[in-house]
C-alpha cells in the first residue's frame, strides 16, 4: 500500500475508534470541565496576539484552512484579535485571501496592535453587532466577488444571538466550506466552570441550542462529528457544521 494513503486510513480507523472510546470521551469531558473553569484558553497566542482558543481548536482550523482554501474567512467576535491573525497567516501560506473580523466594541488598544501585526494586510475589521442590518451590508461589501468562504461565529453566546447570526451569515457559507460555531461547549458545562463567574449565557442558553435550532430547518449543514471525535478537547463540540448542499 502507498505509505502516505496507508497513514490516511490509519488516522481515519483511530479516529473512527475514538469515537466509540468512552473511557477517553469521559477523561476529555472532565478536562475540558476542569481547564475551562481555570481559563485554560487564556493561556495562548498566536504571532504575539492572545488567541483564547484551545489549541486542538486551533490546530483543526488550521487543517480546515489548508483544505479547503478559502478565499475569504468572517468571523464574528474579535476580541485581541489572535484568531484574526491565525486565519490570516495560513491563508498567507496558502498565498491568497483575506480575513474579515466583526465586533460591537473594538477596543482601541487591540485595534492598535491588529493593525501593526504584519497579517494586517489580509484583515479588515467592521465595528458593530454582527447582527445589525449595516454591519450585515458592510459584510456583503466585503464579500463581493470571493468564491470560497468560511465562517466562524464567536461573538455573543446568547441562543437568540447565535441563532440569528447563523441565520444571517449561513448565507455566505460556499458549498464544501464550514461554519463554525464557537463555545458550543457551554451546554454541557455546570455554570461555574465560566471564567468570571455567570454569564448572560448558560445551559439551555447558548451557542449549542442555536445550533440544534438553526438545523431543526436548515438542511444545507451537517455537523461534522468526524472532527469531534478527532480532537476530543475543545469548546465547540458539534459546532463544526459542513455545508454540503
């Protein structure tokens, strides 16, 4: 057999098998609980901007990208920026594309340094609710004319706020492509696993009940479970939903 296609197949059989590994399932769960309720994800960056993703998180994004090669990426949610300057150096790898990053507050010291950072030429930022219906406008504007996109919602956890961002921005999705759906992973917290103590969002409340939602009518996504049981640790279980029609 071609050692690269027999690596392939191995990699497919494990994570088939991880899957069905309940021992492990259970071990993940209870570190993603404990790692959480320290503010594990705080811990990284990526090219000197804090990131606040988990690194198994970052890595799959990573393989997503090199895949699927998009040439446009929107992600709502800027916070430092870490993730903005993630998306745009692998798409500088790639050799194409840029990033757009929407967020109701972007503060000035983090806008200061998102536009210093050497991927700030594939970047551009729109200050607003991802929601609201200019920023949407400004979105489309931006979008004009790329083929293949990704989007990435980690803005506002709320259910009522995920859900009518997927409904808006599932949209720009090309087929083949992903949207990603971020803390998904809230759902199967206890409440004071949140850094900072309770949030406007809880079980129940979050980025998972929007998902489970969005899919009850929307029939061009599915979640991507292969991935789930690939990494194991993170904060967006079944939140990684494929556009396939």
């Amino acid at each position: 057999m071609n050692p690269i296609q027999q690596h392939k197949d191995e990699t497919k059989a494990r994570v088939e098998a991880q899957g069905k590994n309940e021992r492990l399932k259970a071990a993940s769960k209870k570190f993603n609980e404990e790692s959480i309720r320290s503010g594990y994800s705080y811990n990284f960056t990526w090219m000197g901007r804090p990131i606040i993703q988990y690194p198994q998180d970052i890595v799959i994004m990573q393989e997503l990208i090199w895949s699927i090669q998009p040439d446009l990426i929107i992600e709502t949610g800027i916070a430092h920026g870490g993730s903005l300057i993630f998306y745009a150096s692998i798409m500088e790898l790639v050799g194409r594309g840029k990033v757009v990053g929407v967020d109701i507050d972007i503060r000035e010291h983090n806008r200061q340094e998102i536009e210093r950072h050497p991927m700030f030429k594939r970047i551009t930022m729109i200050q607003g609710s991802s929601t609201d219906t200019t920023v949407l406008e400004s979105v489309k504007k931006e979008a004009k004319g790329f083929g293949t996109i990704m989007v990435c919602l980690d803005s506002n956890h709320s259910h009522d706020h995920v859900l009518r961002e997927l409904e808006l921005y599932a949209k720009f999705v090309s087929v083949g492509s992903y949207l990603v759906v971020f803390d998904t992973i809230v759902e199967y917290l206890p409440q004071d696993c949140l850094p900072g103590g309770r949030r406007p969002w809880g079980i129940g409340d979050n980025p998972m009940t929007a998902v489970e939602k969005f899919l009850e009518t929307n029939k061009d996504f599915v979640i991507d479970e292969t991935i789930d049981n690939k990494i194991l640790i993170g904060v967006a279980p079944r939140g990684y939903l494929k556009k396939v029609k």
